[in-house]
C-alpha cells in the first residue's frame, strides 16, 4: 500500500550550501521543461543538462532555462531529476553516472512511467536515495504520482514532496510498478483507440467525438495522443508491454509508421490532426445517400431510456406512438416524460404552451400494431437478445415497408436483429445514451446488410434532434463501451493487486488525469452487474485474456453490491 507521507518543515536545510533549493534537470524536453518552468517560477534555482551543446543551446531557446552539456553540474543539486525518452538503456545509463555525481543526501528522481523506478535506483548505485514522479499529460493539473521504492529513504519523499508543494502540486504516494495508477490505465485505452482507427472501424473525429460527449472526457483519445507526442506514446507502450505482455499495450503499427513520416502530434504540427491551419476532417456524415422521409417515430419499451427517448423526439417536433405492455405501463411513461416537463418549465427553459405542445404530440398504446403507419421505429427493451429477435420479428410484420427499424442495444449484435426480417437493409443501431434528453452522443451502428439510405437518415435525424452521431461498425462495444470498460476492468484488477485504494485511483484519474468519475465511482453509476455484462460480452467478442472479467468486479456482483442503485457498490452510500 501507499507510504504515509510526513513533510518536514525544511527538507533542504541538512544539505547545505550550493545544493539547498537547487534542482537540475536532465534533459529538457516536454517534461523536463515543463518541471523546469514550475521549478523557476517558484524560487528555485534550475540547471538544465543536455548530451551535447547543440541540444543544450536549442533546450535553453526553447524553455527559457540555463542549459548545459556538463553532466557533472548535477553535483550542485539538492534534487536531480531525470526526464529523458522512456528507453532503457539511455537512463539505466544516466541514473549509473549521476549516482556518482551526485552531493551526498541528494535525492534522484526519475520521470519514467513504464520503467522501473526500482531498477533505476539499483543502477544509480544509492537505491535508498531515488524516487519516480510521474507528471500529468496536461499541465494545468495539478494532482502527481510520488513513486516510493520500498527501500527508498522517508526523506526523500520528504524532499520530493516539499519541492512539489512549492511547484503548487500534490501527489498521491505509490510504490514502484511500470505505469502507476494513471499511465497504466490510460495508455491502454488509447492504443486501443488507436487500432481502432488503423482498423478502419470508425473515423478519428468519431472516436475522440464518441469519447467527449459519451463520457464526458476533456480530449478525445487520438487527440490525447497528439498532446502526449506518438513517439513518446510509443515508447511508453513499448515499455509497458515488454513489463505486461498484453497485448493491448503492444504499440499499434500504424504508430510506428506517423512517427517514421514525422507525424509525431502537435510538437511537430501534423499527427492524427493537422495542427498548420487546415481544415479538419471529416465526421459522420452519409450526405451522397438519398433521405427517407421520417414524419413519425415509435419506441418500443417504458424503461428510463424509452421515456428519454420519447421525449427527445417530441420535443424536436416529431409525433411519437409509445408501446407499453400495460396501461400501467404507459402511464409511467407519459407521467415520467411530463415530470422532466415540468421541471424545465420550472426552471425557464420551456414555456407551458411549449409543454402541452409536446404532450399532445404523444400517443401510448398497449398494441404493436400501433406501430403500423410510423416511418421509424426505435427499440429501448431489455437487453436480451432472444426478447430483441421476437420483437422484430414482429416489427417486420407490423410495420409498413421502407419504415427503419432501430434498435438501442449497447453490446448486442445488431445484424442478429436484421436477419430475423424480411429487410435487413432497413435495420440499424441507434445507441442513445442515458439520460438521452440530455446527453448529446448516438452511436449510429451500421452492419453489413444496412442500406447507406438508412445510415444517412439516421445520421442526418440525429443532427436534427440536436444530437451528434458518430458511425462505426456492428462490433461488441461500438466505440465508446469497446474502449471504456476495458479501462473500467484494469481500474478493478489494480485495486485488486492491493497496489492503490479505490479512492486513491480515483484521485489520480480525475485530479491527474481530468476524467469527469474515477473508474470506481462511474463503475457504481453504470451498474456493477451491467458492468460486468459488458466486460462478458467484450471477452467473448475479442477473445483477449486482458478482458476477461476481474475475478473481484464478479464478487461485488456475487454479493449484491451494484452500485448506486443498491446503496453500495466499491463505496457505501446509505
């Protein structure tokens, strides 16, 4: 578990002379320049090393710090740290020099993720006297890993944790393991975007889109990685995946490829985007397909999602037939959409001739074959797909033809839906997202049989119910879910291993990280048990030993611990 972590009111003062307040910098790239710049603002005195005086000259232009090719001007400092390229051998090599350079009672630090802090400290010769820091990928954040080998001397977190407190920065304290808590749960995702993009599943605007209005992140993957820099992403990845072997750290190929043409993200100007000024590319967009004509919308089902989404349609003008099993059932359905009303007249947003207006537009029926004149009809039932084949199975016989079956699913196969019918060719995902009055994403979900008539009509339907669509392919997950729980399940095996508590890594994910939820808190939120479903699903479609399910994610189910919705779930809330 994490070291307590005690500051003494002057870790600097037993080292005396040239060294108190002294702080170089080897290497003074992003990073280093970065810690550098923080460091100077706060009163430090900074010496920057570079391998050559070329670098040093170009290092010293670029961030505004004294630079110097002289290794041996480490011996000045109180705290060394070291910011070089996450390879090897270049920092085996530097930790082996500056541990004999450097003043005795100086504390090392290194800024490697993905290497291990434990075995840079046996290279350096002084193991008791270095420490890991792993800075966020965006610098307006505050929040910091401290990484502590278990032999690592208690002032030397002292010393590293004074200069981070002068640097206006806090930290969660971990022990040494490759990738911590945020670089080993993030890198994994967005190399899994990134073979999502190589593979051709869907668009790159789409895939960072899926992930800002799906989960509410600050920065899409693909442009996370431009931030980062490709060639630093890889070396991290690389590092991860000789220390894990998981192949959702194996570097994707196309990486190696950016990097090599000098795609190396916005350092450079050019990466997944164009940085120069040009324009940016496409979204989701079918607009060279003919539109069918969609006047009037069923929706099938009565459940949280199935009153949003009635909702969202007669709000943007549209008159919807809503299918309820009972009466009952139906008036669950006008009361919940007529609360979510009565609210928004409350708060200013609508006016009470605006409410009846939308009100009068529905019309709730226990009968499918109310469905019979609509022009699309939307699914929102349970999610079993054996319930979902009956019920177009009798969407094909009700409806009139050209009408477009849609369907909510958010892991099922959709095709599996379109080849119970007479039209395949009319059968699509439109995967809203909860609550659907609010937030903005639709997955629109598009398997071989779809038509590119039918795709293009949802996409430009989306548009007109104020909602952003993002295609992609018939495969378990769609975008946002393929790429988020298996983050959500890494967030589980590491609580699992002991290395972090579920409230330390929540901290690291949205103080260091700037997530909206830690894993544990969004993993109560979605549903312990739904979480697992998908995480099932996943591991079945792809077939990755990675995705298997956290044995302790299926105990929390085992036992009853939802989430939210049960009072407790990683956390208690009654």
């Amino acid at each position: 578990m994490p070291h307590p972590l005690i500051v003494a009111e002057n870790p600097f003062a037993r080292l005396g002379g040239m060294a108190e307040k002294t702080v170089a910098i080897v290497g003074v790239g992003t990073v280093g320049a970065q810690i550098a710049s923080l460091a100077q603002e706060s009163g430090w005195v900074v010496v920057g090393i570079e391998k050559d005086e070329t670098t040093a000259a170009a290092s010293a232009a670029r961030s505004g710090v004294a630079v110097t090719a002289d290794i041996k001007d480490v011996a000045e400092a109180s705290l060394i740290i070291e910011c070089l390229p996450e390879k090897h051998d270049p920092k085996h090599a530097v930790f082996a020099e500056v541990g004999g350079l450097a003043a005795e009672g100086a504390v090392i630090v290194t800024t490697a993720t993905a290497l291990s802090v434990t075995d840079l400290a046996l290279s350096s010769g002084r193991p008791n006297r270095v420490l890991g820091l792993s800075m966020p990928h965006d610098p307006a954040r505050t929040h910091v890993e401290l990484v502590r080998p278990d032999f690592a001397d208690a002032d030397t977190v002292e010393t590293l944790q004074a200069f981070l407190s002068d640097l206006g920065r806090t930290a969660t304290v971990v022990r040494s393991q490759p990738g911590y808590i945020a670089d080993g749960l993030l890198f994994g995702y967005l190399n899994h975007a990134v073979t999502m993009y190589e593979a051709g599943y869907a668009s790159r605007d789409d895939i960072d889109a899926a992930m800002r209005y799906g989960c509410g992140y600050p920065i899409g993957p693909l442009a996370l990685l431009d931030k980062i820099g490709l060639d630093t992403a890889y070396d991290v990845l690389d590092a991860l995946y000789a220390s894990t072997g998981k192949r959702l750290h194996a570097p994707a190929p196309i990486l190696k490829q950016m990097i090599a043409a000098g795609l190396r993200g916005e350092k450079t100007g050019k990466g997944f985007y164009d940085y120069s000024g040009q324009a940016a590319g496409a979204t989701a967009d079918s607009a060279d397909a003919a539109l069918r004509d969609i006047r009037s919308v069923g929706v099938v089902g009565t459940g949280t999602m199935a009153s949003g989404i009635v909702e969202v349609f007669a709000k943007s003008g549209y008159d919807v037939v809503f299918v309820a099993r009972s009466e009952a059932k139906v008036a669950g359905v006008q009361a919940a959409v007529t609360k979510s009303l009565d609210k928004a007249v409350a708060k200013g947003k609508m006016t009470e001739e605006v409410r009846a207006e939308v009100l009068g537009r529905l019309t709730g029926s226990t009968e499918r074959e109310a469905l019979g004149d609509v022009d699309l009809v939307v699914e929102a039932i349970v999610e079993n797909l054996d319930i979902k084949l009956d019920l177009f199975r009798d969407l094909d016989r009700i409806c009139k033809p050209g009408a477009i079956l849609a369907t909510t699913t958010s892991s099922l196969p959709v095709v599996e839906m379109a080849a119970v019918t007479g039209r395949p060719e009319d059968v699509v995902g439109m995967h809203f997202f909860n609550p659907a009055p609010i937030m903005k994403l639709v997955e629109v979900v598009s398997p071989v049989t779809t038509a590119a008539d039918v795709t293009a009509t949802v996409v430009a339907l989306c548009k007109q119910l104020g909602k952003h669509p993002v295609l992609c392919g018939d495969r378990a997950g769609f975008i946002v879910n393929a790429l988020l729980f298996p983050y959500l399940n890494d967030a589980v095996l590491l609580l699992e291993s002991h290395y972090a508590t579920a409230e330390e890594i929540d901290t690291v994910m949205t103080k260091g990280a700037g997530l909206p939820l830690g894993p544990f808190a969004l993993l109560d939120v979605v549903g312990n048990d739904v979480s697992l479903a998908i995480e099932q699903v996943l591991h079945n479609e792809f077939r990755l030993p990675e995705l298997a399910p956290a044995r302790l994610l299926e105990q929390v189910v085992e036992a009853g611990y939802l989430g939210r919705k049960t009072g407790r779930g990683f956390r208690a809330y009654r």
